[in-house]
C-alpha cells in the first residue's frame, strides 16, 4: 500500500510539472479561448515564476544528485572518518570550508549531505557543510561581487557571516543532538541487486532514484514560492525597509519564500539597494541560501521532523543577531 501511494504522489507531481510546461508553452493560445480569458494574468505569472525556477535550479540538482550517487558508490565509511578532525569542534572549520572546493548551491547540496552522513559523517558536520557551502562557494563570491561593484565589500561580508552563523548552528545541533540519528529511516534503492559488481551502472541508479526523490519537493516548493512571489504585497515590506531592527527580519523572509538559487539571489538583492538597509540585504544573502521553502520540503523528506523544526527554528535567529552584530560594528 505504502508503495502505491508513493506512486501516486509521484504521478500527481508529474502530472502538475508536466500541466505548468503545458500552460508556459501556450499561454497565448489559452488565453485566446474566451473561457480561459477570465483568468486573472496574475495566475499566469504564477506558471512563469514556476518554471524559471525550476529551469534554474535542475542543472544544480542533478549536480546534486549525481554527487551523492558517486558518494554512495565510490566512498566508503572509512574514508570518511579518516578526512574529519575526531575532535567534534575542531571538525565544524573544515566543514564550513568545504564549500570553497564543492562549488554546491543550496538546490543540490542537501542529497549531497545525507549521503554523507550515512556513509559516517557526523551529523553537526553535515549541517554546517549544508548551510554553508551554498554561501562560501567560488560561483556565489563571483555573483555577489559583480551585483554589488559599487559595494565590493557585501561579498566579503556575506562569506564572513555565512561561515560564523554556520559554525555557531552547528555547535547548537551537536549540543542538542548529540548522539541522535536526524536522518529518516529510508531506502536509497530500489536497484541494488541488479547492479551489484557495476560500479557506473549502480551509480546511474542511485543518482535516478535521487533525482526522482528529490525532484517532488523541488516541484512543490517552486510552486509555493511563485505563489509567494505573485500575491505578496512587496508594498508593506518597503514601508519598514529603513528600520535598523525590523529590515534584516524583514529581509530574511523575503530571502524564505523567494526561493532563489544562491548563485542568484545576489542581483534581486541588490535591486533592494537603494529601500532596504545593507544589513537587512546582507540578512536576506546570508539566510535565503541556508533556508527557503522548496529545500524546507526536502529537509523534511529526508530528516527527522524533530530535526528539521529544531533547525528552522534557531537557523533565523543565529543569523539575525550575527547580522545584527555585524552592521553594527562594521557596516
């Protein structure tokens, strides 16, 4: 049973990718149809926001996926725990750096991290690595430098919050958890005993069944956030845009259910430029890549709900008052 109603979910997700490309594709036609006409515009740009989010963030999923494919397939256990520090603080520095050489945004990273912690990883670590390397990777220094040349320095300050809020998430999540399993109990294979012997074969289905998984929640969270994008009223958030204490929170939300690619953000945050203060920008840099809707719905597919609460949780305000603290002794 539990096994058709997986099939059902993921044939309505299907179906729901496949009825927005076709709405995208002939839009114009539709709307020629007297009855489809009545329609509100604002419905259409829902369809649009959709697709240009899953068009941007597929290439880093599969990136993702195919990672943790080869993670699964090539690295053991014990390679693993050879690479990480044994002293549990020591081990947050590395993995908070590691983004600097796994180029991975937020889109792709969290398969990335699972497969790394079943194959041993600790689990504060795999959290640090998650919030960080979307923000302290090469591609995202590169776009935040470009968006904002006028002021080169967001680049270097979104890379120095990023790495202090993630060390700080992760010495909480080991207090908290320390000793706790935060993966949910799910098989990763359906293929493992056909491909047994066949390393390239063993990891083309790992990295299909990954994408599959991965692709619903991606699917479902674009479509909350074009939602968010089309019917919130930006209006409200410019009115209190100027406020020192409100703005960064401000900020942070509009960085959750925006949803953009990290490799991206940078140029829709710099358009706030001259309404929002830099620190709240800075809140919205740091904090989008970290949490946003359609990777809140794959960290909830793949943790313990304890987990992913207890994360959503502290994750805003670590960053607050790092950012906070920031502007007020640097900005």
């Amino acid at each position: 049973m539990t096994f058709i109603n997986k099939m059902v979910k993921d044939s309505f997700v299907l179906l729901l990718f496949c009825l927005f490309l076709f709405l995208f594709l002939f839009a114009e036609e539709i709307n020629n149809i007297s009855f489809f006409s009545r329609i509100p515009s604002k419905f259409f740009n829902v369809n649009t926001i959709f697709l240009s989010i899953i068009l941007e963030a597929i290439p880093f999923i599969l990136l993702g996926v195919f990672v943790s494919a080869i993670i699964q397939t090539f690295v053991s256990e014990n390679v693993i725990r050879r690479v990480l520090p044994r002293n549990a603080y020591f081990a947050l520095i590395p993995a908070a750096l590691l983004g600097i050489i796994f180029p991975i945004c937020e889109c792709a990273i969290i398969p990335v991290v699972r497969r790394l912690i079943k194959k041993g990883m600790p689990s504060h670590v795999g959290v640090v690595f998650m919030l960080s390397a979307p923000i302290l990777n090469p591609v995202v220094y590169a776009s935040t430098y470009f968006a904002f040349k006028s002021t080169p320095y967001i680049a270097n300050a979104r890379m120095f919050v990023g790495f202090i809020s993630s060390i700080i998430i992760g010495l909480i999540i080991y207090r908290q958890f320390k000793g706790e399993t935060i993966l949910k109990t799910v098989r990763d294979s359906h293929h493992d005993h056909h491909t047994k012997g066949n390393r390239i074969l063993e990891t083309l289905y790992h990295a299909g069944d990954e994408l599959f998984d991965t692709g619903k929640y991606l699917f479902i969270g674009a479509f909350l956030a074009s939602l968010f994008q089309t019917f919130i009223d930006r209006n409200v958030l410019l009115s209190i845009g100027t406020s020192t204490a409100l703005a960064p929170g401000v900020m942070m939300g509009l960085g959750y259910v925006l949803s953009i690619c990290s490799s991206a953000d940078a140029f829709v945050a710099s358009s706030f430029g001259s309404t929002f203060t830099e620190g709240s920008i800075l809140a919205f840099l740091v904090f989008g890549p970290m949490l946003d809707i359609k990777n809140t719905l794959m960290l909830f597919g793949y943790f313990k709900k304890k987990f992913v609460l207890f994360l959503m949780m502290i994750t805003p305000i670590v960053v607050y008052f790092t950012v906070y603290l920031f502007q007020l002794f640097f900005l």
